[in-house]
C-alpha cells in the first residue's frame, strides 16, 4: 500500500524518531511511505484552547495537503490517537464554527481515510505480528484520546504482545490521564505536575524498563518526569509504540540520552 | 428566489425579557482563578490524602455496581433522551408542573434568582414564626445561600445531612456534590464536632460509629421539636404531570425533614424536571448506582402537595431560575443542564482528585462545575475568576464516560474556552494576552506551509545553543515555557523529521540516478515553480 505519514508536528521537530520509526516499520512491512512537506499541523492546539478562527487556516492547510494525496495513496497515518482524534472529531467542528460547509465536507473526506498506527496496522493493513523483537519489560498507558475518541481499544496491547522476547506488565491505574491535556500542562501547570508526578510514580512501581503508549505527546510528558525525578541507569524510560515495532533483531532499539530519542 | 416573500426569522416564542445570569451573590464564582486556588490545594497533603481515599473507595464502587447492569448503556441513552425532552419543552413542562402542584394543595412561587428565592423563603418562614429551620441537604439552597439569607433574617438553620452539619459546624463549605466533607477525615471531624457540637462527650474516639452517634443524638432533639415548624429542602425530582416531588438521599435525615413539620419549603431548580411519573424508573436506577454506588437508593421520599392528617400540612415550591434559563440560551452548552448531580465525574477526575472541590470556588465543582458555572454567572471579563474553569481540564474524556445521562463534558469545556476567546477577541484592545498572542503567531506559521518548512528546519540547528541531551528547568522570564521545564525535562530537538526525510529522499535520488545522471543530480526534487510547495517523497526510499 501506498500510506502518506503524518508525523504530527510534536514528533516531527521534538521526538522525531518516532515518524523515523514508523517509516522504518511501514516500509519493512512491504509498503510505500511518501510524506508531503507541505504540512504542518492538525490544529488541535489551537481547538482545545478555544482559539477557533486561528485554527481554521490551520485546518484548511491539512485538508488541502492530504485531500491533494487521496487518488494516490491509500490510507494517512498519523502516530497519535490524540492528532487523530481531532482530524475525526474536531476539523468538521472547526469547519462549522466557521461557517464553512464545503471545509466540513472535504475535511471528512480527508478524515475517512485517516488513521493512528495501530488502527491502520490492524484494521487496514491487517497485521498483528509485525516481525518485531524487542526482548525488554514494557508498561502500556493507553492514553485518554486514543482510549475514549478514538476507542482503540486492544489493539496497540494486541500488536505490543505479538512481538518477540517483550513482556507487557501491568500500570497501575493505566487508564488515569498524565497530565498533558495539551496547553493545560502550562496553564494548570501545578495541577498537570501532580498528574504526571503520580503517572511517573506509577510506570516505576510497574518495575518495567519502558512506559510504551501511542501518542508523542503524552510521552513526553512522562519521560520528562521521569528523566526529572526518577533519573539513573535503571529508571524506566519512555517509548513509542512504533519505536517497539521498528525494532528488529538485526536493528535493535537502542535508546539515547534524548528523550524517546534513539542512539544513531 | 424573492427574499421578500421569505421569513427570515422564526418567532419561537422566547420571552422577551433576555434571560439574566446567576445573581452575584450566588455561591458559583470564586474569589480567584482555578489555577492559583488549585496550587494551593495541591500543597496540602491531608487533603491530598483524604481526597485520594474517597474518590478512589467511591469510584470503585460505582464501577462494580455499574458493570453488573447489562443495559447500562440503553439506561443512558434513556437518561439523556428525556433530559433532551425537558429541555426542548422547558416552558411547557414547568406550566404543568405548577399546574399539577397547585392541584395537590401546594403553593409555587417563581424566583429569578438567589435575592428572589431568599426573599420568598425567608418571608414564609418569618410569616410561620420560626426561629429554626430544619434542611434537607441541596444543593439549590448552597448554591443560593439561603443559609446566609436566613441567618440575616434572624433564622437559625440547621442541617440535618451528617456530611453537611459537619461542614456547616466548622464553618466551612462543601467540597463535594454527594459528600459535602470529603475533604475531611475523622480525626478532623472528632475535632469539628468537639468545638462546635453542645453537650458532646469529651472522650468521644474518632470511630465513624461514635461520630455518627454523636450526630444522630444532636439531630434528634431538633428533629423531636418540629411539629409547628418549618423544614427546607430541594429536590432531585420534580414530575410535571403528577406534581410529586423526588428527595433522594442516604441517611433517613431528609425524610424527617419531609415528613415531620408543619411546613415544607422546597427550593428546585428549573431544570429538574421530568416530564412523567413513570420516567423515575430510568432516574432512579441511574442515580444511586453513579452517585453513591448503591444499586438502589436508601431514603427515597416522593411528597404530592398536601395530605390532610398526613406529613406537612402546607407546602411551598419555590422554582428557582439563577441563571439557569441563560445555559439554556446556549445550544451547544445547555446540556449542562441535564445533569442529575450524582458527582460521578468529580470522583473519576484526575484534576478533582488531586485539588478537590474548594479550588473551583463554586457550589458546583468538578468536571460538570466547570462547565455549569461559569454558563450560570456569565463570564464578563478575562478577570473573572470563572473565566479560568473550562480551562481545568486536561480533556481526558474520564467524566463523560461515567456521566448517566451522557453530558458530553469534554467537547462543551472546549466550547465554552472558544467562547471566551471568541468574547475576548471581539471585545477591543482585550486581544492581546500572552496566549492571544501565541497563539496567532502559531496559527499564522502553521498555515503557511513554505514558513512552517523553514522554521521546523531551523528548530533543531537553532536550539544547539542549549546544552545537553534535554531540556532542564528554563528561566521564568520566558512565556509559557518555563510552565512545562518546572516540572519536566524536554526533548531537545534534533535534526527534524522532515529534514531528516529530505535527506535521505535527495541521497536515494542520487542513487538512483548515479548511472547516466546527466544534470543536476544534486537537487533531483527541487520546489517546482509557482507551486509555492513541494511535494517530496515519491518513493518507498532505499531498501
């Protein structure tokens, strides 16, 4: 298949070894990765803060980048539940605030092909044994977006366990939000920390190597705390699921000083 | 098509009195915003404690008797439909309401807002002589301050709730929808009842038994002393066709409020009506089991008007308005309305677990606080400390997935923060704030894809100044940021994705095209001309 990669802005400039990694996956798989540089970002920023009339051109941008792409690929991934949720949920919200009916129905389209990774490896590309090997003790946070908009469900868990010589452990309280909320991580930022200090606190007492979850963002967050507060050689450390999933015996993940970063 | 020959606008039949918020006086703003109130909540770690305790012990239990219901979902969608009615129909269904009350020998009386209700409670209670005053816990009569209003009026009132005389003993106010003291543990309440309860045995432990003990005998006296008297309550339920009204409630407390003075005054909010008798089955299956996790509710006490020889021989409803026909004004916001206060999203929030109810400085706080309050007072200015609720959420979604008549709390916090923003922006010489700012910059840059490329591109180089593999604690003199790197190491940025892709697109052109290249093999996907974009990556890339 032919599949256009969305890295998310977040990824793209902060953690992008996680779009690295869903290019290496992907490709691995036997598919065509093509990445349009006209894109930018979904919006979400701006939605969730109520800045409606400058998330429209934002919008729009998206929309006409990938509605440009949708006779020649097959499916856009995006490697967030949280981004996809919003191209699903939030552009038709946005198109309508702004009056704009023909935006609405163009975003739709765009949307219905839209997908996060774990959706299009199991739904579309319908693989749950991806090949990967990954020999480590894992934690899964589900993510509040991915978990209740875009209802996911198994299928990250489903995929994490077919893969070789991982062991999946349990989170304490997994399905409770870190923290991030987006811009509520700086405008409730002692609220937030309180979130993410008992999340952090959380993946230590799973006593797993890595917190593996969906979203880049969520990520961050944690493996910010957990790089603050729980620093040393064997403190977990946050990872991506498609790091996980790009990680072969023959390219192992070997992890970086960097948060979610991979050594070169 | 002639526009003359068009109605452009529908007569609906909307008052035309613009409906007005909550009265200032209402219990429904704070004093300052959520973020400072919620910092210093966050530093007290019994109340940390004491909040983790309860909301964990209660939201277990809601969860098991939940699951146990196969058609939980169907009850739901039941819930939401017939609140969906109420609110479509809300002026037809409160005429018959009054209609059906009057019928039943009880008396109904209209109030705007919390002076208008006080005064009409306050009038009946000092027609009837009454020095004291029983309550019924409800949350109509915090959120009105009745108990202030009374108490200027020479009133003494008593709350008959264990949770609410505790809170009313020391002084303080409530924290919780259902448990008004879930900010206090035992020991504090031993405390409280010791400094503030008369005759109270000074040895009493602080075994939830002896306390409760304890209440009981202080509330008995009170409760021995009521047949000229008077007795306030609020109401869960009010049912249109039928007049009766619902108090559902744990303790047998209410029901001596509602079953022993001479005079019952009920203070109900508008929106707490449903349209028929029968529709308590959907309401009183999906209460207890969301609120307190029972399957079914203890003291459930429905009162139609007056009986002769039989309960209070007189009965007042007063219907009370406070802002609440102004969150009906709101389409994508009046669902707020719907909620039957069972405080479901409160324990399951991970921002309410962790600051507690007093941070949101209103008698509604939690999830559905955030979104009601600041609908019932209006939000005048960025300054309003209301301003600053629909922005104490992280959008986790938990509240909406418990609500019982499926609030959709998440998309209308986000609603009412573009509300904001949207009354800021046209409001001159108000959009200029640090985010209004940012936020236009970054609207601007991220829909303008060639700038966008040239700045993520520059991002990583850019920010080699800093040192190091991440991101550690940044001065305080900068915008927004130091609020993440106080808490939290960043990422550092590297080489960006979409540089790292241009890269390797521009060496595996060059592979491929090695053999024969004939011109130009260094830029084989140069921006085309007068696109202003270019679309790269064609290929699958190297193997």
């Amino acid at each position: 298949m032919r599949i256009s990669l969305m890295p998310t802005c977040l990824v793209d400039v902060m953690t992008p070894d996680v779009a690295r990694s869903t290019v290496m996956l992907l490709e691995r798989l036997g598919h065509e990765v093509v990445f349009d540089r006209r894109q930018t970002c979904c919006g979400q920023m701006h939605t969730n803060t109520g800045y409606y009339k400058e998330a429209a051109p934002v919008v729009r941008s998206f929309v006409d980048t990938f509605e440009s792409q949708l006779e020649e690929v097959d499916a856009i991934v995006m490697p967030s539940g949280s981004c996809a949720g919003c191209v699903r949920e939030q552009h038709p919200l946005v198109a309508r605030h702004e009056g704009d009916a023909e935006l609405e129905e163009r975003a739709a389209a765009v949307a219905a092909k839209t997908y996060e990774l774990s959706e299009l490896l199991v739904d579309v590309l319908k693989v749950t044994d991806v090949g990967a090997y990954f020999p480590h003790t894992v934690t899964y946070h589900p993510t509040c977006h991915s978990m209740r908009i875009l209802k996911v469900g198994p299928r990250p868990l489903r995929l994490l366990r077919a893969v070789e010589g991982i062991e999946v452990v349990n989170l304490p309280q997994s399905d409770t939000c870190c923290g991030f909320g987006g811009t509520f991580s700086v405008k409730n930022d002692a609220t937030s920390d309180a979130m993410v200090t008992d999340k952090a606190a959380n993946v230590v007492a799973s006593g797993a190597e890595y917190v593996v979850a969906g979203d880049a963002s969520c990520l961050m967050n944690i493996g910010g705390k957990l790089h603050r507060e729980h620093a040393g050689d064997s403190a977990p450390r946050a990872i991506h699921l498609a790091q996980i999933l790009a990680s072969t015996r023959e390219e192992p993940f070997v992890p970086s000083g960097t948060i979610l970063g991979r050594a070169s | 098509m002639s526009r003359e020959g068009r109605m452009d606008t529908v007569d609906l039949g909307m008052p035309a009195v613009r409906p007005q918020h909550a009265s200032p006086s209402s219990h429904l703003r704070g004093t300052r915003g959520f973020p400072a109130a919620a910092r210093d909540a966050l530093g007290d770690e019994v109340l940390r404690g004491n909040l983790t305790y309860a909301t964990a012990t209660i939201q277990a239990k809601r969860a098991s008797v939940v699951r146990e219901m196969r058609d939980w979902q169907k009850l739901r969608d039941a819930g939401s439909a017939l609140k969906w009615h109420v609110t479509d129909h809300l002026p037809e269904l409160l005429e018959q309401l009054e209609a059906s009350v009057t019928a039943a020998g009880g008396t109904v009386h209209w109030a705007r807002d919390a002076e208008e209700a006080g005064e009409i409670v306050t009038r009946l209670t000092l027609e009837r002589g009454a020095q004291d005053v029983l309550k019924v816990k409800s949350m109509a009569t915090q959120e009105i301050g009745l108990n202030e209003t009374l108490a200027h009026a020479g009133v003494r009132v008593i709350e008959s709730d264990l949770a609410e005389l505790i809170v009313q003993l020391a002084g303080d106010a409530p924290s919780h929808i259902l448990v008004p003291a879930i900010h206090r543990n035992r020991a504090q309440i031993r405390e409280i009842f010791l400094q503030a309860m008369p005759d109270i045995d000074p040895e009493i432990t602080d075994d939830p038994a002896a306390l409760a003990g304890a209440a009981r005998r202080f509330l008995r006296e009170r409760f021995l002393d009521m047949e000229q008297s008077v007795a306030i309550s609020g109401a869960n339920f009010a049912v249109a066709d039928t007049g009766t009204l619902v108090v559902v409630e744990s303790e047998g407390n209410g029901r001596m409020c509602l079953t022993l003075p001479r005079t019952l005054i009920s203070v109900v909010g508008i929106e707490k009506i449903v349209p028929s008798f029968q529709d308590l089955e959907v309401f009183l299956q999906l209460l207890p089991r969301s609120s307190t996790g029972e399957r079914m509710n203890p003291y459930t006490t429905l009162f139609t008007g007056v009986a002769e020889g039989d309960g209070p021989q007189e009965f007042h409803l007063v219907l009370l308005d406070n802002g609440r026909s102004a969150v009906l004004e709101d389409p994508e916001g009046r669902s707020a309305l719907h909620c039957i206060r069972c405080s479901a999203c409160l324990n399951v929030c991970p921002v309410y677990q962790r600051t507690g109810g007093h941070a949101y400085g209103s008698t509604y706080p939690g999830p559905i606080g955030a979104i009601l309050s600041p609908q019932m007072t209006g939000v005048s200015d960025p300054e309003d400390p209301n301003a600053t609720l629909p922005y104490a959420s992280s959008l986790c979604g938990a509240c909406y997935d418990v609500c019982p008549v499926k609030i959709d709390i998440p998309s209308i916090l986000v609603h009412l923060r573009a509300k904001e923003v949207d009354q800021r922006r046209e409001a001159r010489g108000q959009f200029r704030g640090t985010w209004d700012v940012a936020m236009k910059g970054a609207g601007r840059l991220m829909s303008s894809p060639r700038a966008y490329d040239a700045a993520v591109r520059s991002a990583g180089p850019l920010s080699r100044v800093l040192p190091g593999e991440n991101i550690g604690r940044l001065p305080g003199v900068l915008p927004l940021v130091p609020g993440w790197t106080d808490h939290r190491d960043l990422p550092h940025p590297g080489q960006s994705f979409r540089s790292w892709w241009a890269a390797r697109e521009k060496h595996s052109a060059a592979t491929d095209q090695q053999p024969g290249a004939r011109d130009e093999p260094e830029q084989p996907k140069a921006p085309r001309s007068g696109s202003g974009t270019d679309r790269t990556a064609q290929n699958g890339g190297e193997a």
